[in-house]
C-alpha cells in the first residue's frame, strides 16, 4: 500500500490541527507519527482513512484520492484508534455486519466470521459491546479495521503496471479474476493461534487473447501467478511486528511441482481423475475465501461433486487408516509419559479423519453434509443424517474442543504441542479411539 501527502492542512473553526504536511510512505514501509497531544497525529490519520475530510491539500492511498474516491479507500483500509468509536450499545457481531455494510465490503458475512475467528471473539460476539473488557473491546475495533482484504492491496499495484486480466469467449470479451480457496484450519473456521494458511489459487480465465490490458500486457496464466506470488510475499515478510500468516500453497493440484494458480477446469478434471484420496480428504473443509459471488458457486458445485461421488466404504477405510498411520509415525515424535496433542492416537487428527471418513463414505447419499466446512457443524449433521448417535457426536466435539483449547494455549505460551500425560488426558484419548474402533476398524 502506498499513501501520498502533499500540503495538508486541517483547520476546525479557524483553529490549525494540521500545517501544510507533506510526506510519501512506500509499499512495504512502516509509518509512525511521533510529536505531543495536539501536534496533529490522529487528525492526519483520520484524514487518510476518510475520517474526516482535509481543509485543503492531497491525499492518496493506492493511488486513490480520499475526496473522489473515498468508498474505495474505505474497502482497502483501515482504522483503529487507541480508544474506539464503538457503539457499545450494540452487539459485536452486529456492529460489524454495520461496519462492513457502511464500508461496502465484499462478501461481507464471510469476511466477518473470519475476523471473529481470527481475533477471538466467538463466545463474545453475540455480547454487548459496552459489557465487555477493554482489552475485547479493542479487539473489536481490531476486527473492524481487519475487514479490508489484503488481496485488494496487491492487486492494485499489479494491475497499475500490467491492467487487469481480459479474454474472449464466444465473441465476448470478459474479465477473469482470482479465486482463494482455503483449506486446512483457515478453511474449517478453526484458525488458532500461530496457524498458517493452506491456501489454493485459482481463476477462470479461457479462450482467446488471454492477457492483460494495460501497456506492459502480460499472458493472464503470468500475472495470476505473480498476483499470487506477491500475495504470499505480502503475507511472509518479516516486519518488526512479525509476520501476518505463514502461508502454504502445496495443497494445490499437483502439489510443489503444480503451477501456482490453477484454471477452473483444470482443477475440475484433477479433482476427479487424479487426485488421491487425501485431497478428497482435504477438500472437505476447502471453502472460497476472496472470490466474486459467481466463482465461490463455481468452485461450491465442484466441491460438491467430487465429494459425493461414489466410494467402497472396505477401500475408502483402508486407504483413511494407512494415511493417518503414516502421518502417525512421521509426526507424532512421541515420548514416554507424554502426547502429541494433533498426531497422537486419540489426538485431534483422529478426529478430523473420523469427521472426513464420514463424509466422503456417506455424501453421495448425504449430500448435506457438504454444506459445511468446520468439523463441530459436521459432526451435528451426521447425528441428523443417522450416521451417528447424538451421544458419540457430543463426546467427539467436546474431546475435539478440549484438545485444541489445550493446543491453544500451548501456542499462546510458544510451547510445543507435545505434553505431558494426565488422567483427563487419557480418558480424552480412550473415547477417541474407541470410536475411531467402531467406525473405522469395524
């Protein structure tokens, strides 16, 4: 993201907050204003986010002018003071399905669920604002702030230098675009601390003359692969406040020796014909994250077909079993007295492959249980399926969530996810196993 400041000045009823101010902060830069209470700092950042307007002078952020473009600024960036402008008469979740509508912000529901999730506000969304803490409060303003894609960011620079994507089909010229889909935690909504993301790229470009409009044109398969490049680049960078989110693009077809973002098409036919059951595996909690309307209902219906499509329950068990084996014996690093929280047997992977064993054995007659990409919601509809009693669903949700608690607060502590054992432990690790008998060793 790039700002640019020339000459601003601010005066609120003939009294100066801001003097002819001039400065340019670089993609990448970080920027901090220092000077005492009244030098102007959050008046000047209030004017950049479209807060407030400017008495005179230029603004620009990513090229866009904060008077005339000022809905566009808002979508890719924002705001969080020390003390929040919160409605605190409001409810969390609430006040930002406001902030995202009064911001435009695109597939806003989606988005939000994402910023709860990730700042940790899922047991206080449906909370007053004004009953919470300080320190959740200033999550929520956090969340606010955080609704803006990064995507939009990248994008941007891209296309100031190449244009955006177009192609011909059929006669008609048309703009593809990019679609994120997310696997892994970020894909079933369990984003936890210290996380990555396993993310994979795809667009829909086809036809003819598939480039870009700009002067420097480049073939569309090239600038979806640096948009992706520079994406993951954004994300990785080292800054002195850390990184964002390690992300991991080996999901994709084809894993490391497949090209960074995929057609449409070309993951279609993947996804039927050569994929191995572990993708199927890892497709049930793939869900679209950054994509228009039309692609997220592209990438839903593949979604859905390739996991209901009809398999040998004897085959499906055998090849389930000896993944999570080898998994078992290449991660667990096991010690006496002691338990890998995800890849021990009874940890939290056994969960999660009793939850995706249910779903690829059973979705062809099922095909509910693809509405959903998070193991608890799953795990609920297989009760209303009948694939499981309302019993054992409740006891592998509330081992499921005891593990990862633990596994967060491991996290949280920079401590490693092997622990010691302990009697709640091991009961955790018994009523696991004992369904992973029943369902998967019948």
């Amino acid at each position: 993201m790039s700002v640019i400041i020339s000459n601003l000045t601010k005066n609120y009823s003939g009294q100066l907050a801001v003097n002819d101010v001039s400065f340019e902060a670089k993609p990448g830069e970080i920027l901090g204003f220092l000077g005492p209470n009244g030098a102007g700092k959050s008046t000047t950042m209030k004017i950049i986010t479209c807060f407030i307007p400017q008495t005179s002078g230029d603004v620009s952020v990513c090229g866009l002018d904060t008077r005339t473009d000022s809905i566009e600024v808002r979508k890719q960036i924002g705001y969080l003071p020390e003390h929040n402008p919160l409605y605190k008469e409001m409810y969390v979740k609430e006040y930002l399905e406001f902030a995202a509508k009064a911001n435009k912000v695109s597939k806003a529901k989606q988005r939000i669920s994402e910023m709860i999730e990730m700042t940790g506000l899922g047991r206080e969304q449906h909370k007053q604002i004004g009953a919470l803490s300080k320190g959740f409060r200033q999550r929520v303003g956090l969340a606010q702030a955080m609704l803006h894609a990064v995507l939009r960011l990248v994008e941007h620079r891209l296309q100031q230098k190449h244009g955006k994507p177009t192609c011909t089909e059929n006669g008609q010229q048309r703009k593809p675009t990019v679609c994120l889909v997310a696997y892994g935690k970020l894909g079933g909504l369990e984003l936890g601390y210290g996380s990555d993301l396993d993310v994979v790229f795809l667009h829909d470009s086809g036809g003819e003359n598939q480039q870009t409009d700009g002067i420097k044109s480049i073939e569309n398969a090239q600038y979806f692969a640096r948009l992706a490049q520079k994406l993951v680049h954004f994300m990785n960078t080292l800054t002195p406040a850390g990184i964002l989110y390690e992300m991991d693009l080996r999901l994709r077809p084809n894993g490391q020796s497949g090209v960074l973002v995929t057609s449409f098409d070309s993951f279609a036919n993947y996804q039927q014909t050569d994929a191995w059951t572990w993708e199927h595996q890892a497709l049930v909690r793939a869900r679209v994250v950054v994509a228009p309307e039309h692609l997220e209902q592209r990438f839903d219906e593949i979604r859905r077909q390739v996991l209901c499509l009809e398999r040998k329950a004897p085959a499906l068990r055998e090849e389930v079993v000896n993944m999570r084996r080898r998994m078992r014996e290449t991660l667990a690093q096991e010690k006496p007295a002691h338990m890998h929280l995800k890849q021990a047997t009874g940890g939290i992977a056994d969960i999660e492959f009793i939850v995706q064993y249910l779903v690829l054995a059973n979705a062809a007659e099922y095909s509910e249980l693809c509405e959903f990409t998070d193991n608890i919601r799953i795990l609920e509809q297989c009760v209303d399926c009948g694939l499981l009693t309302p019993e054992s669903a409740k006891i592998l949700i509330e081992c499921y969530l005891s593990l990862r608690s633990l596994q967060h607060r491991q996290a949280l502590q920079l401590q490693s996810a092997i622990v010691k054992d302990n009697s709640t432990l091991q009961a955790i690790r018994l009523q696991v196993e004992q369904h992973w008998q029943q369902i998967l060793l019948p």
